[in-house]
C-alpha cells in the first residue's frame, strides 16, 4: 500500500517520521516519493500512519509515458 498526495513534502515528511522512527542510518531513508502523473507516492510503513490518501497500488504508466 501506499499514501498518496498532491504535494511532494507531504510524502518526504512520511518518509522522515518512518525514517527516524526506525532509527535508520545515516544517508539511508526508508522510501523515496514517486511522481506519477501529477501525485506523489510513498511506500506505507504498517508501523506508521498519517492522514494522507492511502491507495493499494501505483497507477498504471504506458510505456509511451515514460519515453
């Protein structure tokens, strides 16, 4: 599953809460956000929640979308 946002920061700042909660190293995190057609994604950590959209998977991108 994942969270889902129209905002960018929204998502680096899941990926903050999940990555110091987690006590990850230094320079590692714990997902990065995507931007799929407009929205950003992040990887949902089932520790973690946030008020964010939650979806069960990424849309679908047409090979001609990413060329």
């Amino acid at each position: 599953m994942y969270y889902k946002s129209k905002i960018k920061e929204d998502c680096e700042a899941y990926d903050d809460l999940v990555t110091l909660g987690e006590k990850y190293p230094f320079n590692d995190n714990w997902a990065n956000p995507i931007e799929i057609k407009g929205s950003w994604y992040i990887l949902k950590h089932e520790k973690y929640s946030s008020d964010l959209e939650v979806v069960n998977e990424l849309p679908e991108i047409k090979q001609e979308e990413t060329e």
